[in-house]
C-alpha cells in the first residue's frame, strides 16, 4: 500500500537537516520503493514529507540509512495510506 510519510523533527535547524540529506541522498534515490522526498522548513524546525510504496520499505531503508543521524529525542515519524494522487 503506498504511503505517505510525515516526520517533524522540532529544533533541527535547516543546516542540520542538509547535513542529514546529503548523507543519505543516495542511498534513498536507490531505496526499493522510494518514491519521492520533500524537506520543508516547518516554524520551528524541519518537517520531511516521503512517499513509499509501502512502510516496510521505507522502515528498512530508514533503520538502516537515518534513524542514527536524528538528534536524540526526535519523535518518530507518522505513515497515512495514500488513496489516490493526482500530479501535474
């Protein structure tokens, strides 16, 4: 089921988060069932919308690729299953 992905991390400042970016770009570019990433800057910090083919996928690639570069205290991320979707 493909979804959407929410992660707010409160207090990251936007250059922490390029930090993180650039270290995992890559990899996630190449993740099995990566779909598209967006790092929005979020009044207080940085709010990372993803989309996955599905949350396992997205579990694998980010226990293995991210979860020890977020600073501690870092709530975990939020999944919605997406129903339908409409690009221009």
């Amino acid at each position: 089921m493909t979804t959407l992905k929410r992660h707010h991390a409160a207090g990251m400042p936007p250059e922490a988060y390029d930090q993180v970016i650039a270290a995992v770009a890559e990899s996630q570019m190449g993740a099995d069932g990566f779909v598209a990433h967006y790092g929005v800057v979020d009044g207080d910090g940085i709010t990372v919308i993803e989309i996955w083919d599905s949350q396992a996928q997205h579990d694998k690639w980010f226990d293995a690729n991210v979860r020890s570069l977020l600073p501690p205290g870092t709530p975990e991320p939020e999944f919605w299953e997406i129903r339908a979707s409409r690009t221009k």
